[in-house]
C-alpha cells in the first residue's frame, strides 16, 4: 500500500475501507510451514514498497527432509524480493562463497544471514541456486551422490503479500527437500526447483525465554570467532560464510576450554542464545574445542564395524573442513574413549537431565543411524579419511513417518521403506517421548503424518527418541 501525500482528503467510508483490509491482512499471517505454497505473517504496519529503511532482520534455511536423502547442499547466488506495487526486485544481500547443508538442519531453521530487509511489500521472493548436490541410500544402503543443476532461478509467490517493516523479523526460508529431487522407478534421479520447494513465513522475535527456531532461537550454531569488542564478538559460521554478532552478559556461560569474551577470538566454538526484542544476538552459553587447531564433523553413522563407526558427512567447521567433504564417509575409531567423551548436546528446550537407563548413549550403545558430532584436535583428512576423535558428542536429528500407538505423551513412529534410518539400523519404528518443552504445531493422532526433530538413542533393542519439535 503506497503512502498518500492528500491522506487527510480520504472519505471516511475509505479510511475504513483501508483499516479493514489491514486487519485482514494481519489476521491472515501464518507461522511455518512444511513446504509447498508460500506463505508469510505481517509484522508491521506497511510501508512503501522498495525503501531501504533500517531493520535488524535474520534470514533463516530449514529443511522439510526427503526420507531416502542423507545430505543435501546447495549455495545462494542471490535472493531479492519483488514489490507488490511493482518495480524491478530489491536484493537482500547474501553472504559470499555460502554454503548451505539442509539435511543437517531436518525440522529446524538455521541462520543463513542477519543484517537488514528492504521495507515494503512484496508479493515474491526470487531465489537463485548454484551447486546443488545431494547423497541419498539406495535400498541396500549404499550412498549414491547426484550433481544438481550448476544455476537454478525461481521464483516463489507469497500469499499473503509478505510486508516489512522496521521493526526486527525473522525471515525463515523451508526448503522442501521432498519437492525438489526427481525419481525414476522410486529412485532418486535428480535435482529440480519448483515453486512448492520452498515455504517462507516471517515472524517478529519471540519471548527471549521461549523462542523457537523460527522466531529467534539460537541453539548449536557454530562458528569461528573473528572479532572481540568488549563483551561482544563476532563469528564466522560453519559452510554458510556469514558473520553474526553476539553480545554478552554477566549470565552467559562459558565452558570447554573458553573462559570468558577475551579468550574467543580465532576459536571455533558452539553458541546457545536468543534474539533480544531489539533484534541483536545474546549468547547465554558458549563452548569452545579444546584445541584451536582442531575440527568438528558432523554426520549420519552409516555402519559400525568392530570399535569403528563410518560416519557421512553432512556439516562440520575447523581445521580442514569444508564443503568439499560434505556427503562422504570418513572412518571413525572410538576404542579407547572413556565414558566421558560421549556427550548428548541436548541444546535448548530439553529441560533437566535425561535418565541414561531409558536414553543411554555411550561406547556400548551408539547405533548407526544416529547423527553425531566428532571433536577432534587434528585437522579433517580426505574424503575416506580416519578422524582421531577427542569427544563424541549425540546431535539431534530429524525422522518422519506415520504416527501409532498414540498416548498422552508417548507415539510410535512407522519408518517409511526407504527411510534412511530404516535401511542403515533394520528398524522399522521410533519410539518417541514427549515433555513439556516439546515444541508441536500439528495434532499427533495415529494415521497421521508427522516430522519429528529430536535425540535418538539405542536401548539395546529399540530407538527411542525425546522429541524438540513436532511437525
């Protein structure tokens, strides 16, 4: 809606006209998706299509997972947006060199970009990709890697109109994983952008206490620090190439060999934190690698043979690590490890400490089909490499299929045949608990379809997972 200069010869009858139609498009705004038809939430009052006003803004990657995709990445050539009043597209900047691993990220969003929006509204977003490249199971689980288009430009409808304003927004773009490969005969084939492989809703930061990945939260983001100022710093993160600037305070919490603000700079380290209303970054717990000249792989346990786990690849930073080594196995050995190097990074919204009877996770008890994070204090060999680990750290992972067994905090998940859990542990159903800090969007009723983001652990006979998200 444009501003106009003779506002006050408006009629009354149009005045309300114009009220009205503002607060349908308010009351039409919609949280996240799960892929498909786009649709974004109205943050502010609107104003003129195309200005370059200032805001404090995050654009956010989440992925909808295909079940037989063990990773999947793809760089961001550009992203603009097109106002609704017409005019050519506004860019919103991107980082340079990105790189973005999606399967890693099954059923959250994660940081691509902070920085400003354009002002105005829009009725679509125009995405270009280049590179992307997924590995997949086959159903005798071996890895077979496919090479995407080198450029892909589409453009994604929004409905309603997305309008920003100048006041902080979280911008979540989901990648619908499912939507954007090709099969033949039930086999994956390729790699195709459509429309409906994206969602993009927008959302103002949440609660500081209660925030969710789509509306602020900062949990397991890892970077190397470049910058110290006071009690801020600034890191790179990941694949990804951005810089995000986090503030401290005399709460936050340090831990693994970082001690305090002035002990960060030039460390690869894992923030947990929130969005302040203002839109700034607050970092409420910071852990370090125990060596600088170290590295994290993160990646799915395809096989374990003996003491030693083989782990494909799908996120990771430090020494050594790049894009170049998403997607491939590297050999992991655990002999030797005592019980204290196996870790749950739990993050945010996991509450007390989980009962190691029930969710044990140790030399005895991890599975292939768990998503894990090496720590080591030497750099990331080759592709087929062995990684020397210091700690094996349990990540959460995404897993879908359809709910049984239905309880009050309790369901069973059906695997999908050719789910990748399914095929790599032989398992055909997940256990999943619920807790009070269980973020759910959907009504779980068995028949149902759901996507859970979670822990998984072995019992010895059964997965069984604490869920995070529910969609």
């Amino acid at each position: 809606m444009k501003t106009q200069n003779y506002k006050n010869l408006l009629s009354p009858v149009a005045k309300l006209t114009s009220i009205f139609m503002l607060a349908m498009l308010i009351a039409l705004s919609s949280g996240c998706g799960g892929g498909g038809s786009s649709v974004a939430s109205n943050p502010s009052p609107t104003p003129t299509p195309g200005t370059a006003g200032a805001n404090s803004a995050q654009v956010r990657f989440g992925d909808a997972p295909a079940d037989s995709v063990i990773a999947f990445e793809v760089s961001v050539s550009s992203l603009s947006l097109t106002p609704a009043g017409g005019g050519a597209p506004v860019s919103v900047a991107v980082p340079a060199n990105n790189r973005i691993e999606l399967t890693h990220a099954s059923g959250k969003f994660e940081p691509f970009t902070t920085g400003s929006l354009p002002q105005g509204t829009f009725s679509a977003a125009n995405l270009t990709l280049a590179n992307s490249e997924l590995t997949f199971l086959t159903g005798t689980g071996t890895a077979v890697h496919i090479n995407g288009p080198a450029t892909a430009s589409i453009t994604i409808p929004l409905n309603p109109n997305l309008a920003i304003g100048s006041s902080p927004l979280v911008l979540n773009i989901d990648v619908n994983v499912g939507a954007s490969i090709t099969t033949a005969a039930g086999v994956v084939n390729g790699i195709a952008f459509t429309p409906s492989s994206f969602n993009i809703t927008a959302k103002a930061p949440g609660v500081a206490g209660n925030q969710q990945d789509d509306d602020g939260e900062i949990e397991d983001v890892q970077g190397t620090v470049t910058t110290v100022n006071g009690s801020s710093f600034t890191f790179k993160v990941g694949q990804t190439g951005s810089s995000m600037t986090f503030n401290t305070d005399a709460t936050t919490q340090f831990k693994d060999g970082v001690t305090s603000v002035a002990s960060l700079l030039n460390q690869v380290v894992t923030v947990e934190g929130f969005t302040r209303a203002d839109g700034s970054l607050f970092a409420k717990e910071i852990e370090g690698l125990e060596s600088n000249t170290g590295a994290e792989v993160e990646g799915l346990i395809t096989a374990i043979s003996g003491s030693t786990l083989t782990v494909n690849a799908n996120d990771g930073i430090g020494n050594g690590m790049d894009d170049t080594k998403i997607g491939v196995d590297f050999s992991v050995n655990i002999a030797g490890l005592s019980a204290s190097k196996f870790r749950v990074k739990a993050g945010n919204g996991f509450g007390g400490g989980l009962p190691s009877a029930t969710f044990p996770f140790d030399a005895t008890t991890i599975h292939q089909g768990q998503r894990i994070e090496v720590d080591t204090n030497e750099a990331v060999p080759p592709a087929s490499g062995a990684i020397s680990p210091d700690k094996i750290n349990l990540q959460q992972q995404g897993v879908s299929g359809t709910v049984a067994n239905k309880a009050a905090s309790t369901f069973d998940i059906n695997l999908a045949t050719d789910s990748a859990l399914r095929i790599i542990s032989g398992q055909t159903v997940v256990h999943v608990t619920t807790n009070s800090s269980t973020d759910s969007r959907v009504a779980v009723a068995n028949g149902g379809s759901v996507q859970v983001r979670g822990l998984l652990f072995w019992n010895g006979t059964s997965w069984q997972m604490i869920a995070r998200r529910i969609r």
